[in-house]
C-alpha cells in the first residue's frame, strides 16, 4: 500500500517552506473547554490544533478508554485487570463514550465562537489496533492480544467504529481539514514477544509482521474513507519507520534520532517516497534555551537535513512536534514547549529559505 499525497501545507510565502508545528494529544488538567481554546490559540494557522485528551479526569479519559470508545459493537468496562473487552456495554464503557462525546461538541463550539479566518488542519488521535489490543483485556484477565480472534475482531471493530468519529470531528471542524494520529506505542513490544503474560512469568507470542500490517491498513484505509485528509502513524523506538508507507499512511510519528545522519535515512527514504516526516524535536519538559531553544533545534535538523542531501523544498512534508506527551507539565511549561514547537517549526523553515 502506498500513501496518497498529502495535503500541502499553504504558504504565506512561496520561498519559505511550509513547516508547521503540532503537539501529540495528551494535555494537563480537566477542563476541556480550557485545553482546546489554549490549543487553539497556541497552535493556531498554519499549526494543527487538535482535540486533547485529558487522563487527569479519570479512567473514561485516558487513552485505552478513549479509543474503546469509538469501537462499533465491542465495549469496554473496568475489572480489576484493566479493561476488558466485550459485546455488553457496562457503566465505563457509557461513560467514555460520553465524555467523547461531550469533547467533540466542546470542539464544535470553540472553533464556532471563532472570529477570523483560520483553515488550518485539526488533529484527532486514537491507539492504533495492536496497541489498543494489547491493553484490552479478555474474560480471563489475559491480554486480548494472546487471542488471534481477538485481535481480529478488536480491529475490524475499530475500523468500522473510527468512520463515525473522523465524521463527527469533521463536523465539528467546520469544513477544516481532519487529520488522524493512530499512536502505535506498544509495537515494538507487539513484534517482538516482549508484553507480560497476566502471571508476568512469560511473555507473549510475537504477532506476526504480515498481520500488524494487515491490522494498521484497515484501520489507515477506514480512516481515509471517512474523510481524513490524512493518517499519521506514530511508533515507538525499535519499529522500522517504513511500516507507516507499508501500511498506506500518509505520515509518520517518531521521536527525532540523536545520533549521525546515518540513523535518519530511513526517515529520509519516506521523504523522498512523498510520506510526511512528523519529528519529535521539542524537548519535554523543556529545559534551558541553550541547547534547547528553537535556533538550536531548528539548527541541528536542517545540519541533517543537509548532510542527507534532501532538498529545502522537501521540509514542507515535516511538522515540528513535542519529543514526548504533554500530560504532566504544568501551566507555564505547557506554553513553553507549544511555543518552542511552533518557533522551531518557523525558524527551519526561514533557516532553509535563506540558505
């Protein structure tokens, strides 16, 4: 499967790339009309705001809880194992569904009390199948991930389920586009046999590579039908970056290398293939403006960027993101690190311009 053309990013100036800046979706505090007016604000155009999740208001909040709710025909309810999956909604699983979507009206009515023009992208995100699998749990206490039909069943079931949310945020975007971030965090440990058994004695079989991608391009393709403009995936360290294009998405998530150029030509390969590089450079929490700051940052890519022999024009395919979540910081930090994003994401852009 490949990846259909992003949506280019609009530039106010056709000699500066079109680098913009986004955050992952787990933001501090519950109040969610506050979160998204910040985020608004913040990360207005050309930026991508999203709709936050905000695990601080409880267990129907956080991200397993979040993603099981858009389930079509499976629920899932707390035990004292974690969440199990079944066919039987119980008071949890009515409760995150709720709070969802309780989220996406707050959305609707922020960007509706909007004056001005801002046409940019939102962002919504969910766990992608095997690492939403691999935290739900079956009757037996077991991860659902040990059962083969499971798995199945837990992805076809998000991919039904995730049409009718990409159309809600759609709607609630008014007519902006929507982009979805499928967060694959367990994969390295899905693929390679490393999540505890329930006794946390053994460990569990590898899934095998041919089925995760099966699994992720159904998930990528019913993402697509439902209107998203585009699909990033984000993985964790250890799993091949190129799964993003096997699979059909758009985009890419991974937390920028620190080591030589050597380590960023994988990511460079699915630049030149047209994927869009998501790159976790911000630092959380943020640390000193030293090494840190945006003209540090800024400067450390486009030195990469340079000795790959990648084009300037090329960097309208990368979006500037945190390295990590933003869940534990606190109010002066939160606005520190969105506002490196965006003044790194601003200074690529006019330190390739000028170069």
């Amino acid at each position: 499967m490949t990846p259909r053309a992003a949506p280019a990013t609009r530039r106010t100036d056709p000699d500066v790339p079109g680098v913009v800046g986004t955050a992952l979706g787990t933001m501090p505090g519950t109040d969610v009309v506050e979160s998204v007016t910040l985020l608004r604000g913040e990360l207005g155009a050309p930026h991508v705001s999203f709709l936050p999740l905000l695990p601080a208001r409880g267990a129907a909040a956080d991200p397993v809880a979040r993603t099981a709710a858009v389930l079509d025909g499976l629920y899932a309810d707390a035990q004292p194992h974690g969440l199990r999956v079944s066919g039987v909604p119980g008071r949890d699983s009515r409760a995150a569904r709720a709070r969802l979507a309780g989220d996406v009206n707050v959305l609707a009515d922020v960007i509706g009390a909007e004056s001005g023009p801002d046409d940019a992208p939102v962002k919504t995100q969910l766990l992608g199948p095997l690492s939403l699998t691999a935290q739900l749990h079956l009757h037996t206490g077991e991860r659902a991930l040990k059962d083969h039909g499971a798995r199945r069943d837990i992805a076809h079931s998000l991919a039904s389920g995730v049409v009718e949310h990409v159309r809600a945020v759609r709607a609630a975007a008014s007519g902006r586009d929507v982009l979805v971030q499928l967060d694959e965090t367990e994969l390295t440990r899905v693929l390679l046999g490393r999540l505890p058994t329930m006794s946390g004695y053994r460990t569990l079989r590898a899934v095998p590579a041919a089925e995760v991608r099966t699994s992720l391009g159904l998930v990528v393709e019913a993402c697509r039908e439902a209107g998203a403009a585009a699909v990033a995936l984000r993985l964790p360290p250890g799993t091949d970056p190129r799964l993003a294009g096997e699979v059909g998405a758009d985009a890419v998530h991974v937390a920028a290398p620190t080591g030589s150029a050597h380590d960023w030509e994988p990511l460079a390969a699915l630049v030149e293939a047209g994927t869009q590089l998501w790159l976790g450079v911000v630092p959380v929490p943020p640390g000193p403006r030293g090494a840190t700051g945006a003209n540090a940052l800024a400067a450390d890519v486009w030195s990469v960027w340079r000795d790959l022999g990648l084009p300037a024009a090329a960097l309208d395919l990368v979006r500037i993101t945190p390295r990590d979540e933003l869940g534990a910081l606190g109010p002066t930090e939160l606005r520190e690190v969105i506002a490196r994003v965006t003044e790194t994401a601003s200074m690529l852009a006019r330190t390739a311009a000028d170069a």
